[in-house]
C-alpha cells in the first residue's frame, strides 16, 4: 500500500521521461546518498572503507564501463582488465609528466586516453561479432599487459617495474593520494566520481545514443537497415565503456592499492569484471553496481561463515569453494534469470506495486 504510483500525475514530457517517475523512488535514492556520504564516512572503520567500499566502488564502475559495450550495445569483451592498466598507467605518466595537474584533470585524462584505445581495439567489430570478437578483445587484454611490462618507459623505468602513486590533492590541499591521505577522503572522492559518472551514463543510455546501442545489441542487420551506422554506433560503445574503465583503473592504481603494476590488471581481472555483469544483469546500470556488490562481498562472507559456525576450514579450501561458488551462481543466473540481480529487484518492486492484491 506505500509503494504506488496513484495520483502522482506528469504535466510534462520531462516530468514522463524522468529518471525516477515514483515518489518513492526518488525517496530512496535520496536516502541512499545520504547514507553513502552522511552515515558510512561517519560509522566505518579504515577496513571497511579501504577493503569494502573502495573496491566496491571502482569495480562497480569497471562493470558499468563493461555493461555499456555489452549489456546495451551487445559487443561481447574480454579485455576490461587491458583497459583498466591502460587508465593506471596513463594516469601515472601524467601525475609524473605534470605534476600540477590536479588529480580530477589526470584522472579524467586517463579515461580519454583509454577511450582512443578502445576505439583502435574496437575496429575489428566493425567485421566480427561475438565469440569472435570475445577473442580478439581478450588479445587486446594480452597485448597491453605484455607492452606494460616490456617497456620500461610506462614505468619511468623503475628497477623493480612496480611504482607508486604519488601523492596528489583535490583542493585546499586534501590528499586524496600517497601514504597520508586518509580513508574518508579517498572514499568520498571515489564516491562523488561514481556518483557523477554513474548519472552520465544512465541519461546516455536513454538518450538517441542508447538506443542505437540497443537496437544494434536486439538485431544489428535490421539497425542497419533503418538507418544507424555500424561504424560510429560501434565505436562510440567502444569509447565510452573504455572510458568508465580507464577512469575505473586510474582509481584503482592510485586510491586503492598506491601502486601501479601491471599484474593488478591481467585477464583475471577481465573476467571478474564479466562475473559482475553476468550476476547483476546485463543491460542494467543497478545491475553492474548488484554484482560487484555481490562479488566483493562472497568472498569475506565464506571467509568468516565457518568461523560463525565453529568450522576449522583451511584458507586454501575456502578459495576452492569460493571459485566453485563462483561457477555455480553465474550457471544459476544464466539458466534461471539471464538479467541477473537487476531483474529480481524489479520484479520485487512489481510486487509491491500490487500488494496486497491478487496478480
């Protein structure tokens, strides 16, 4: 009886095609912001903050880059991981080359140049599509790993090939970067960027850009033929998405571990990415943040379940099961509910619209 859209009438066509049409959407959002930058910074731990929320977060992000190619404009990749050591170590490069640069300006920067890397790894889809095209962007995930290794210049050619961030601020001199930037500064920064960047995405989806996306996803022959070019359409999904994940691998780098290396990116990295689009729900904004949720998550909660229940299981058995966990829920999700996490919340929020009545 609380969740209804009765009497909440549009008296215009921006008021129809908001973001949130119901009352108590909007409401929740609200408070689920206020909860993210009010509550959390003021209630959690350093642990909490730097190994929950952070990589929730910047994954979280990773995954809406992965979902934008994949989920809206069915281009099937296997080279997020690529992408994001692309974003590392450009932020890097840029950090050291001009160091006066304030860190939004590097970390924007590192996002455009991963863009136009997108768009070079992105013109094969132009001919190839699907598995094929899984194949050459996991080729892509290979060659930038190995160039970031092979050459010593990405890594101003340290000794030891693993360099640290260095210390950068927002304004007023905040660090958000380096040994002395505090865990609430980094969160809120991450924060406010996922926050922003997750509202671009949601209204280009909805925009004659999305759909174009999605038309070429349902069927791309029939986009084709009603007038949507192939080639732009294509590589603009190829842009954006590397984009989200240059910017997702630049936060990583600098405000997650200090560190960037190369081996933080590898095809691992890819496809735990996927993971999280596969159980949050492709074609989803919510679902890319559901499943990087859900994945960042499981792995602490198996770690501490046998200890709830007084069990002595050993740490390498408890990774053995949180793979074979891994493996089973993505099969359950792809058999039972392909769209994932996302789906299942809207069909809750259905229900509610109709309870307590029959449907």
């Amino acid at each position: 009886m609380i969740y209804r859209e009765a009497g909440e009438f549009k008296s215009s066509y921006q008021a129809d095609q908001a973001i949130l049409t119901i009352r108590q959407d909007r409401w929740f959002i609200w408070g689920l912001m206020a909860f993210a930058f009010l509550v959390i910074p003021a209630i959690s731990s350093e642990y909490w903050l730097t190994t929950i929320m952070l990589p929730f977060l910047i994954l979280g992000l990773a995954a809406l880059g992965l979902n934008i190619l994949t989920g809206y404009a069915g281009q099937l990749s296997l080279g997020t991981g690529g992408f994001m050591a692309t974003g590392a170590f450009a932020a890097y490069k840029l950090a050291t080359a001009f160091p006066e640069l304030n860190i939004v300006i590097v970390i924007l920067a590192s996002g455009l140049i991963t863009s136009g890397v997108g768009i070079l790894f992105g013109v094969p889809s132009l001919r190839i599509k699907g598995f094929y095209l899984a194949v050459a962007t996991l080729a892509s995930q290979f060659f930038l790993i190995w160039m970031f290794n092979k050459f010593g210049w990405f890594t101003n050619y340290s000794a030891s090939g693993v360099i640290s961030a260095p210390p950068m601020s927002v304004f007023n001199e905040i660090l958000v970067t380096g040994p002395h930037a505090t865990p609430v500064a980094k969160y809120l920064f991450v924060l406010t960027l996922v926050v922003l960047l997750t509202l671009v995405a949601k209204n280009l989806v909805r925009s004659n850009i999305g759909r174009e996306w999605m038309a070429v996803r349902d069927m791309d022959i029939a986009a084709e033929i009603i007038g949507i070019p192939m080639l732009s359409t294509k590589l603009k999904a190829f842009a954006v998405s590397s984009f989200y994940c240059g910017v997702a691998g630049a936060l990583w780098a600098f405000l997650h571990t200090g560190s960037v290396e190369p081996l933080a990116f590898d095809v691992n990295r890819s496809f735990q990415v996927l993971f999280m689009v596969i159980i949050g729900g492709l074609g989803s904004i919510m679902g890319a943040f559901l499943g990087a949720g859900f994945i960042v998550l499981l792995p602490i909660l198996l770690t501490n379940a046998p200890h709830w229940f007084g069990l002595n299981i050993a740490v390498d058995t408890i990774s053995h099961i949180e793979f074979m966990v891994f493996g089973i829920l993505i099969i359950f999700f792809l058999i039972v509910e392909p769209h994932g996490l996302a789906r299942l919340w809207q069909i809750t929020k259905e229900k509610l619209r109709l309870w307590p009545f029959p449907y």
